[in-house]
C-alpha cells in the first residue's frame, strides 16, 4: 500500500518544486512555485513528493489532483495509484487542471478509461509578447488609441521595475484598490487581493518580476509576473486605478516590452468566467488557449 504524506507547501520546498517544474515544464500558470504557494491557503493545497513525482491536491470543495509532475512513465505508473489512494479515502478520483496534451497520454495509457470535461473559464490565454509590445495590426488598432490618449493626458507619466524602492508604494496602492473595488463583500476578489498583497511581501524571496506606472508621482499601477519555461513568460497581477484612464493598457504593453521581450509568449492567466473580463482578454487577441479540463473515470468502466 502506498503511503504519501501531504502538506500545505512552504517557501523552504521552492528549490524541489521548481526543479521539477523546470524539468516537464508546461505554458500553464499553474506550473510555477510562486502560484502554487500564493494560492495554496485559498484553495487548501497540500503536495507530497513520492520520490518519483510531486502530487498536489487540492481539498476544497472540488477535491482532486493535479496533473502529477515528472516524466512520463512515472506519470502513467502514479495514476492507478491516485486512483487506489482515493477509494481508500472514500473520495470520487479527480484531475484537475488536464490540457489535451496530457489528456493524448492518458488515453495512450489507458484507453478508453478516463473521460474530460474542459472548463472554458480556466483556460489561460497566451499570446505573443512582440505584439502586445507593439499593438501593430487593424485588429489591436484601438489597444493603440486607448495608449495615445494616455499619453497625451498623462504627460509626466513614467515606467519603473519594482523594486525595494518602490515596493511600499505598490503596497499601499492596492490596499486603496481593495478599498475602491469592494473586495471585503466579495469572498474571490477578498482572495485574489489576499494573493496580490502576499505577493509583494515576498516580491524578492519568489524572485519575482514587476514593473509599476508612476502617474503625477504617484503609482497609478503595477503588474507582477515571471518565467513559466524558456519561451513563456506569465503574468499573474495586474492592477490599476480605473480613474486613471488607459492605465491597464499602458501598463500591459509597458511591462511586456520592458520586462517579456526575452520571451516568445505572455500567458495572461485566466477569465475565471467573469465576462467583462473575457471580453478585455480576447480584445488583445490571444495567440491560443491553454485549455485545461476536469478528468473523471468513464461511468461504465467503474466498478
């Protein structure tokens, strides 16, 4: 019987974590450190390293496992073994967060077995760094206007990287943003500023990259981010005052150009299926998805 023991992570496990992440890496946001222990409190995450691969499991309301980290013939070996651990725990086996890569292997492996339902508000949407750099072409024509306008309103306007001389301010920016955008009566945007604010408290520990946008000599936004792979680079925060207008535009293309150009692709998270979100994420015109889905066992397979 196998036995694993599973924990809430913590900074000291980043170095194990980020090996593995490096070594089967992935263009999923999920597949880095940094997300993993921002949002492991929310969602109750815990992983436990089997010696061959790392197994996180998410034990909130939608119980299940993620897709397990390390090669492919331990992946294929740990998957029956997921599914015994869950019998014993009387829980319904569960993968969440599958793309369809993953999902080929698992019908490689095991056809016919497995099933997935993929969730369209979890998919990431990744594009091209040069153009969101550039906004070139009819298509991003008015991402161009909503910059120009910005530019001309905001003339002492200005780009910076975060760093410890502009971390505080950042800081002190988002709490006045959790304070004009209600987040105390909403339990997911309670959460995403949770996320957001830890995040600057260990801006240099997860070695991550910022950029911030200095308005009349103030921080009017910042982003926050980092590498998924050698070719992807993702964005995790983005935040701006919505009476400084073309902010978010101007910060997106400002951070990309300074801080991405290395990269091939930006993956911009997810729309967490609010609509007015999807709509500002499509508008930039996404290269692809990275779709994720929800695999179950086939009903008449079960025993």
């Amino acid at each position: 019987m196998v036995e694993w023991k599973f924990r809430r992570p913590v900074l000291e496990d980043r170095e194990l974590i980020d090996t593995f992440f490096r070594k089967y890496p992935s263009r999923s946001c999920d597949r880095t450190f940094a997300n993993v222990l921002l949002w492991a409190r929310h969602y109750n995450v815990e992983f436990c390293f089997t010696g061959k691969v790392i197994l996180f499991r998410d034990n909130s309301d939608g119980y299940g496992f993620a897709w397990p980290v390390g090669g492919n013939g331990d992946v294929k070996e740990v998957i029956p073994e997921i599914e015994a651990y869950c019998e014993r725990e009387g829980k319904t086996f569960l993968l969440y967060g599958v793309t369809p890569e993953q999902f080929a292997l698992l019908e490689e492996w095991y056809p016919g077995r497995y099933q997935i339902s993929y969730e369209r508000d979890r998919a990431d949407y990744v594009y091209e760094s040069e153009k969101l750099c550039t906004l070139s072409g009819k298509k991003l024509h008015g991402k161009r206007n909503h910059i120009n306008k910005f530019k001309a309103m905001f003339q002492d306007w200005s780009y910076e990287k975060l760093t410890d001389d502009n971390l505080e301010e950042c800081f002190q920016m988002a709490l006045a943003w959790r304070n004009e955008n209600g987040c105390e009566d909403d339990e997911e945007k309670n959460s995403e500023m949770c996320v957001t604010l830890n995040s600057l408290r260990l801006f240099r520990e997860l070695s991550l990259t910022g950029g911030a946008l200095r308005v009349n000599g103030k921080i009017a936004a910042f982003t926050i981010g980092e590498p998924i792979n050698e070719d992807t680079f993702v964005v995790h925060i983005e935040k701006a005052f919505a009476d400084v207008p073309g902010a978010y535009p101007m910060i997106n293309q400002q951070f990309v150009q300074h801080e991405c150009t290395g990269y091939r692709y930006v993956n911009r998270e997810d729309d967490v299926g609010q609509e007015g979100l999807r709509k500002a994420k499509l508008s930039y015109k996404p290269a692809f998805l990275v779709e994720k889905g929800i695999v179950t066992i086939k009903q008449e397979v079960s025993e």
